[in-house]
C-alpha cells in the first residue's frame, strides 16, 4: 500500500457506494489554512498573492465548533496544508492538543523552519509530516524559497525530530522535491542527506506553471521534462533507496505539466466527496485549484454534504489544473463505478 496514493479509498468501501447511490457524504479528509502568513516566499508558490494581503489568521473558536460538527459528519483526519506556514499559527500547540482529543488524525506540510518549536506536538499527535525542502544545499534553498540561511536549520529540525521519534515509523517523516529546472541539480543531493538523516521517503514532483506557479516576475516558466528529470530520480533511487527510505515519483505528473493538460481518463471529479478545503477566512471549496466556493466553517454540516454533492457534478473538468493531486483518484473511482470502463482493466482478476 502507498500511503501517497489513493489505493486507500479500499478502506472507505462506504463511500464508494453512497456515490454509486447518489447520496450526500461529509468527507474524510479536510485541508485547512490556518493562515496566509509564511515566513518563506518561494520563487513559484501558487498562493505568493495571497501572502502579500494583509495578515490573516484562523479563527480558532469558529473552527474548533466547526470540526467536531464535521467530526460527527464523518471527518476522519485533517491537513495543515494551505496559503501560509502551519506552524507560523500562533494557536498551533492549543489547536494540535484540541484536534488529538477529539480523535481526529493531523498532518501537515511545513517548510520546517519552526519545528523546533512544536516537537512534541508533532510526535504525539500527527500521522504524518511532510517537509517542503526542494533543495540540497543552502546556495539553491536561499534562491529558491527566498530565505537567507534557513537550510541548516531545517536540517537539524528534521534530524532531531528522527532521533526523538522513539517507535521508529510514527509519524511518518517525508520530504518533498518540488522540481524546476533550476533546482533539478541539487535534487540528488538533497536525496542523500535527508537519507542520511532516516527520513521514510523522498517525494519528487514538477513545480506546476499554474496559478501563481513560475510567476514570470519572480520565476521563469518551469521547461522540465519526463527526460531531464527521470534520469536523476533514477541515479538517486540507485544510490539511496532502500527498505527504509522511499523515493516517491509520478512520471504522470511531469508528462501533464509538460502536455500542458492532463492525461488520465474520467468523466466525473469526485475529490470533493473526499477531501473538503478550509481557508482562513472560513470559506469551504469542495475543489482548491478552481476555488469552487460551497459555505463557510458557520454552515450546517449536512447542508454542506447536499451542496458538496451537487457541486461535484458540475465542474468543468476541461479547466481543471493537468497536475491536480486528484486526478488519479478520479480515474481511479471512474474505473470503479463505471462497468464499461472496468472491463478494460480486467477486473474480474483476469
Ligand atoms: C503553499 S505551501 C504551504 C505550506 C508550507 N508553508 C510548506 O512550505 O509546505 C504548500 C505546498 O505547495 C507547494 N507548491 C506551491 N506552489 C507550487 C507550484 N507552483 N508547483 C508545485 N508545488 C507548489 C509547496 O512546495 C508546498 O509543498
């Protein structure tokens, strides 16, 4: 099982046939953005805009009162993922304990630089990390995340927080390699020290031309193909892999971003009826690349499922972004619930 893949949909069985009978379902995973503050200003963040705005901080009441609704809805787990730095929230530790008591699983993608603050937060009560480094040396993680000095920090962040971990696997610790063809000469070298630390995996992906992404003022457009980059996954993968370090890599992505569109077959976004996002300002969207609005953190939960479901049925998937994290489970679920499309897959275990 690839727990950065959606073959984990086979432990929701439930939801599969809620969508098959057309019914409403609360999702089971939500993002939520705690905040658009970063202490990083990475040269193609897609929410670089967002962060120039005025502060902005969630609001924590508001969100506690909205998660253990949803919690009794059928949300299982959430992302610290979004337009700012999780760990910048300057209600992170009491957020992180309230969340554990009500059961509900965390991660969070973070550039690190603060970990130290939060260590025991992060070994009682998340599931995972995952560590946006996209660098091996500090000359390319200045350059690119626009930070003078942070590297060795975040090293050491990520070194002590391996040592402290003391069951070995939980959470799990991954590092992230956003690629751009200015970056794609550190990425061995950033795939040998994280390996040498003990992180579980390495997961290299394109930096998408989307969005704010490769921003012409602050980046040029990314020019990486599946032909430059498979090369040095492959070189890393022969000199670093093993049982206990993974290196994660989509050649699917890489081919959309160079195509410009996406590849997998479907009919039907379903992400929506999977994964709900939450921004600082209370907004849900069922969808974050189209931003497709479906209430606020103050709506009744069950209301939200009926809104959720008839919104997933009217994107326009001719818009949707070629590197969206979704399209696989799309395609995925396409081939499920759609015989004709199944046969082709053999699915009787032919
Ligand atoms: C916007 S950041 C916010 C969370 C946190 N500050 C971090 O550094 O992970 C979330 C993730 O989006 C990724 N990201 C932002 N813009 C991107 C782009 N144009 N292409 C690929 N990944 C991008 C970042 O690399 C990061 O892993």
């Amino acid at each position: 099982m690839d727990f950065l893949g959606f073959e984990k949909i086979l432990y929701h069985p439930e939801k599969l046939e809620k969508l098959r009978q057309d019914e409403p379902q609360f999702p089971v995973h939500m993002t939520i953005s705690l905040g658009n503050f970063c202490n990083h200003a990475c040269l193609w963040c897609t929410v670089y805009a967002v962060q120039q705005e005025q502060v902005r901080h969630m609001d924590y009441d508001k969100l506690i009162k909205f998660l253990s609704r949803a919690q009794e809805r059928g949300l299982r787990a959430v992302g610290y993922v979004g337009n700012g730095e999780p760990t910048a929230y300057p209600k992170f530790r009491e957020l992180t304990k309230a969340v554990n008591a009500m059961g509900l699983e965390q991660g969070m993608f973070t550039n690190g630089h603060l970990l130290d603050r939060y260590m025991d937060e992060v070994l009682n009560y998340f599931t995972y990390i995952r560590i946006s480094l996209d660098a091996g040396s500090m000359k390319v993680h200045n350059a690119m995340h626009d930070v003078k000095g942070h590297f060795p920090k975040i090293i050491g962040n990520l070194d002590a927080l391996i040592k402290k971990r003391d069951n070995g696997y939980s959470p799990t610790i991954g590092v992230q390699y956003a690629t751009h063809h200015l970056n794609l000469h550190d990425l061995y070298n950033s795939a040998r020290i994280v390996s040498e630390i003990g992180v579980d995996y390495f997961s290299v992906k394109p930096v998408f031309n989307w969005g704010g992404g490769a921003n012409p003022d602050r980046i040029e457009r990314n020019t990486l193909t599946y032909e430059s980059l498979t090369p040095e996954v492959n070189r890393a993968r022969a000199d670093f892999e093993n049982q206990n370090f993974k290196i994660m890599y989509r050649p699917h992505q890489v081919e959309s971003v160079s195509e410009d569109r996406n590849v997998l077959e479907y009919d039907r976004c379903v992400a929506g009826l999977f994964n709900l996002n939450l921004y600082e300002n209370g907004k849900l969207t069922c969808c974050s690349p189209h931003r497709v609005e479906v209430g606020t953190y103050e709506d009744d939960p069950q209301n939200l499922e009926k809104t959720i479901l008839e919104t997933t049925k009217g994107l326009d998937l001719s818009k949707c972004p070629p590197s969206c994290r979704y399209h696989p489970l799309n395609h995925l679920v396409d081939t499920v619930v759609n015989p004709e499309r199944a046969r082709q897959f053999h699915h009787n275990f032919l």
